[in-house]
C-alpha cells in the first residue's frame, strides 16, 4: 500500500504524477495556490484524496506541516504501508531517513520518479510493437521464398513432360503430407498458446484478488479506529483512569465479542496513544481532540 504526501509548493503541478498507484493521496498546499491540475483519473482503481491548504505564510512553514503529519500518519497508518514525499526538497531527507530507521518504509521522490512504471509500460508497449513488425516481416520472406520455389518447379515440369506427371502426384503427395504435419503443428501451438493465456489470466486474477483482500480493513482494525476516535472525542476528566476502567469503556464501546478489548488497549499502549504511569493512564498527543480553525 502506498501513500502519497505532496509538496505541491514544490512541485508546482500534479499532471504528471501517476494517482492510480497510490491508495491515499495528501496534498499540501499554500494560500496562493487557487487551482490544482490532475493528469489522467484513474478508472480502475480508488485513490484517496485529502488537501491540506495552509492559512499562512512563512519560512518552511508548508514543509513543517508535512513533517508533523507524517509523524501523525506513521504512528497510525498500517506498518505496510509506504510513504512518498513528492517533493524536490533536499531538506525532508533527514526526515525520510529517521521513519526508515524506526521501521516505516519511506522515500522522497520527485514527479518523473513517480511515473516511472507509466514510461516502463510505454516501452513495453513499444518493444511488443517491435516484435509483431518483425514477425511479419518474418512471415513475408517466408511466403515470397515459397512463391520462388513454385515457379522453379513449374520450369522444371515443363522441361521434363515425360515425368511430369509421376512427380506431380508424388509432390501432390508430399505437399498434402506436410500441410497435414503443418496444421498439427499450428493446432497443436495454438493449445499452448491459449493454455498460456488462460494460466496467465488466472494468476493475474488471483493476484487481483490478493491484492484487494490486503487492502480491506479488517473487523479487528475497524474496531480499533473505532474506539480511538471514541477516546478522542471524550473530554479529559471523563476518560477512564486505569487499565481495567478502560478495558470495560472499550468493551461497551465496541460492543463485538469478536473483538478483544484487552487487545485494543494493549494495541494503543504499543502504538503510543495511552501509556501507564504509577498505574495512572496518561493519554498522548494523538487522542487530543484537535483544535477547530477558522
């Protein structure tokens, strides 16, 4: 899975970059910044969009926020997923290398890298190209070689009219023998062929499959957000103040008996959303109700 954070301040222009690759896609963008130009919408795929427009202006001031949301993203995103910073910006590689030493997978890419796999399937389409001009190329030696080789024989038979006929009737013979190998043999790679096809049809569809299961949230997953939203919007002397208060909130919250509410709370202990202190429960920066802005 991959998403997509965009200093658009930076680069000016969305036309070239590939959305159907990504499966969220948050642009940052300045308050000069009117209009937004996409390249080609994806019609077989769903990308997410989130724009981020800022109020103000002022030195990095776009680029500070991209960094406080991709701290916020990592600590809440799928440790699958991969971040890009589509940005010409030198100055996010410190940030990009720190998330990769504490396991999130992350690069800064620019516009032409990140249409890379378009200009890969341009090629190939190109090479493919290539190769049908060259087989047909092929099979036009072959059939004027065949042509030559009648009128050759046709001389020959008008030379010899003694035994024209007795050489006729055995290449009459021969000929019929080799077309019948020849549509074997076409038949016979035609089975292949389309044998091929429907292996390479099935696997793709599989993978298809795969890939779509991968990215639907789980019941688990949902649940989780479910409840950490629920924390979030409770005001602060209302939210529970030990481990086994807060187990019992998230099992009445959450109201699934397929859903542990121990592991939920031990889930936001691990991704940093509450920790336990003298056995008080401290709630952290993420579970802050954020603050509304005009």
């Amino acid at each position: 899975m991959l998403w997509a954070f965009v200093d658009f301040e930076n680069v000016g222009t969305l036309e070239n970059l590939e959305l159907g690759k990504y499966q969220k896609v948050i642009i940052f963008c300045g308050p000069r910044h009117k209009k937004i130009n996409f390249g080609d919408i994806p019609t077989d795929s769903f990308t997410q969009l989130e724009l981020l427009r800022m109020a103000s202006t002022g030195n990095n001031n776009l680029d500070f926020h991209l960094a406080m949301y991709l701290g916020v993203h990592h600590m809440q995103a799928a440790k699958v997923t991969e971040f890009h910073v589509i940005s010409k910006d030198k100055g996010f590689d410190g940030i990009v290398a720190h998330l990769n030493s504490i396991g999130r997978q992350c690069k800064r890419v620019s516009i032409n890298e990140a249409t890379k796999s378009t200009a890969k399937k341009a090629t190939a389409k190109k090479a493919t190209a290539k190769k049908a001009t060259a087989k047909k190329a092929t099979a036009k030696k072959v059939t004027a070689k065949k042509v030559t080789a009648k009128k050759a024989t046709a001389k020959k038979a008008t030379a010899k009219k003694a035994t024209a006929k007795k050489a006729t009737a055995k290449k009459a013979t021969a000929k019929k023998a080799t077309a019948k190998k020849a549509t074997a043999k076409k038949a016979t790679a035609k089975k292949a062929t389309a044998k091929k096809a429907t292996a390479k049809k099935a696997t793709a569809k599989k993978e298809t499959a795969k890939k779509a299961t991968d990215e639907i949230p789980t019941d688990y997953e949902l649940g989780f957000l479910k409840a950490a939203g629920q924390l979030q919007k409770c005001k602060a002397d209302s939210r529970p103040s030990s481990r086994g208060k807060l187990i019992n909130w998230l099992k009445n919250k959450l109201n699934n008996d397929q859903i542990d509410p121990a592991r939920v709370y031990a889930d936001l202990v691990d991704r940093s959303y509450i920790s336990l202190v003298d056995n008080k429960l401290q709630y952290g920066v993420l579970l802050q109700e954020p603050q509304k802005t005009n």
